[in-house]
C-alpha cells in the first residue's frame, strides 16, 4: 500500500485538474491537434514527462498527495512519481500545462507572486520543505502553474497575455517637417525618465522600468 500524508485545505477529486475544451487551449496558443495526433503526439509526451521528473522528489509527492495517486512515500524515485502523475486522469492537462510552460516561465512566476497570499503559497512552499530530504526544494515553476490552474483556469489567460505582450516591440514613430535640436534624443530620454519616476509615485506598489533607446533621426 502507498503511504500518504494530508495537505491541510486541500480536497482529492476524482478529476484532479479541471477539463477544458480545445477552445481554450487555443487562446492560450497551446494547439491540441499536433499534442494529441501523431507523428508530433509522442514528442509531446516525451518533454511533459522530462519536467515532471525534474520537478524534484518533494514537488512530486506534494503533487501526488493533490492528485489522490498512491506512493511509497520513503522510496518512490522522482522518475516513478513522475510517472504515476502522468498516467492519472490528468494526463491531457499535465502535457498543455507543460506546453503552455515552456516559453512562460518568468511570466508565471511573477502571476504567482503577485497572488501568492489567493493561491496559498506559502502553505505549498511549507508543505514541500516537509515533504523534502536532505536539500530543501522550493516550490517549482510546474508545481505553481498546476496550483494556478486547479484554483481558476481563467488566470492562465493572463498569464499569457503578460508573456505575449511582453514580445511584442513598442514604440512610437513620428515624422516632423521641422529640423530637429541636436540634443533632441536627450530631451526625449530625459522626459521618460520623468514619466516612470512619476508612475512610480503612484503606484508604490509595483515598479514601473523603461528599457529600450530614444533615437532621433
């Protein structure tokens, strides 16, 4: 029999990670048919079971105990709970999380530690410090993103959209008939210097940063 331990708050369901339609995935560019059909399917597989077995030992029986899957809580390997992990019902949902992951990583983590007091987040990082042997493993970026997607799929949504806004140049092009100052490019910096120690007055909270060039030409 697998030996288990409770994590305080939270319920095992017979689906552990909520189904979404292929609708869904595909907002988040995270394309079902070349996932789920061959040739490209089992190179899908393959990558999804290489981060949950790099996730660590303490990761994985955090995320077994959520899962309800059975474990030998003293000798299970990283790779043997990896697997049992992927061969629950949540198998489809583990490989789009690990897709949607890869390029999303910072994006991820930021999401998470903004909302870290919703999702519990200190509670999971203590969970996996007791569940941890020898080095003491911290909560992963897979580990998070499950945590996100069982508490409220829909903020995957914003995840993506600071990632792929994030991608995407910015900049604003004008033209002018009039000859340009010399020092004009300075001016221009000077000014959105200006404007980020400005918003960052109002939003304490959070830092605002400017990064690219002014260029006058």
């Amino acid at each position: 029999m697998g030996k288990k331990r409770s994590i305080t708050g939270q319920a095992v369901s017979a689906a552990w990670l909520p189904v979404q339609n292929d609708d869904f995935w595909r907002r988040l560019q995270v394309f079902p048919e070349p996932i789920t059909r061959p040739p490209t399917k089992g190179e899908y597989e393959k990558k999804a079971l290489a981060q949950l077995e790099k996730l660590g030992r303490a990761n994985l029986l955090y995320l077994s105990e959520l899962a309800g899957v059975e474990f030998q809580i003293d000798t299970d390997s990283p790779q043997r709970l990896a697997q049992r992990l992927f061969d629950s019902d949540a198998r489809k949902e583990l490989i789009y999380l690990a897709t949607f992951l890869r390029p999303r990583v910072t994006a991820l983590v930021e999401f998470f530690d903004d909302n870290s007091a919703k999702l519990r987040g200190g509670a999971m990082q203590t969970d996996i410090e007791h569940l941890s042997r020898g080095v003491t493993e911290t909560p992963k970026p897979l580990t998070k993103l499950i945590t996100i997607f069982r508490a409220n799929p829909a903020s995957l949504e914003s995840i993506h959209y600071r990632y792929a806004w994030r991608r995407l140049p910015t900049l604003f092009e004008f033209e002018t008939s009039s000859a340009l100052q010399p020092d004009s490019a300075k001016t221009l910096q000077t000014a959105i210097n200006t404007l980020v120690i400005s918003l960052n007055k109002l939003r304490r909270e959070k830092t605002t940063s400017f990064s690219g060039v002014a260029n006058c030409k």
